[in-house]
C-alpha cells in the first residue's frame, strides 16, 4: 500500500471514529460545540457542552483515541503528559477565541474507542485528566 493511500485509510478511520464518539456523546446529552478546533500546537478533536442537568453547563474538551485493540494499554493510555500539555494549551486558546465560554466550569475527557472503526466500542473517561495535573 503506497504511503498517500495508508494516510488516507487512516484519516478515513480516524474520521469513522469520531464521528461515532461525537454520536456516543450526543445520545449522554452533550451538545457539539466545535469539531477539529485547531490552535497553534494542538487540536481539539471534539468540543462540547454538557449542561448536566444541575448547576453551570461544563465546557468538555475531547480527546479521541483509537486503538484496533487494548494491547500497549489501549487508547486512552497514549494521552501522556506530553500530549496533555497540548491539549490544555489549545483548550485555553479555543476559550480565548470564545469568551462567552471563558468562565464555564471545564473538564477534559478521553474517549478510548477499540474494535471496528465504522462501530467502534467506546469507552468514555470522563473528566481524564485536569489542566493543572502534571
């Protein structure tokens, strides 16, 4: 398989999977915000608000991790702390970008989705990691 058509075969999964993590979502209740919000250094792969039923909506920054199985720890164990700093970054320049939001509580969740792209078994680890973890 020649190098543009693996690229391709990936970014059609990766695309298969979010989609199916932002449907997963939206059937808990969250409402899609933003989808692929780039920022210098980072993406945001999904952006949603999640009014909870109690209190302020909460801004959710997140992160979609694939994985064709859990050998290595999965997904969800990619997101180091590395990949963390990023994210907090383009969360914190999304917020600036959009100041209505500045001052909703926000949280960071991960979603860990194996198995087939096209229906994938999603496992959602809600508020993953925090802004000030290191």
């Amino acid at each position: 398989m020649a190098r543009a058509e693996a690229d391709l075969d990936r970014r059609a999964r990766g695309d298969a999977v979010e989609t199916a993590a932002l449907a997963f979502l939206q059937e808990h209740g969250l409402r899609l915000l933003a989808r692929n919000a780039n920022a210098r250094g980072g993406e945001l792969d999904l952006v949603m608000l999640d009014d909870g039923g109690a209190g302020a909506a909460s801004v959710v920054f997140v992160e979609v991790r694939y994985r064709a199985s859990a050998a290595f720890g999965g997904g969800a164990a990619s997101v180091d702390a590395r990949k963390r700093g990023r994210l907090v970054h383009a969360a914190r320049l999304f917020l600036h970008r959009h100041p209505r939001l500045a001052d909703a509580p926000c949280r960071f969740d991960v979603i860990d989705a194996s198995g087939d792209p096209q229906a994938p078994r999603i496992d959602w680890l809600r508020d993953a990691f925090r802004a000030d973890d290191r």
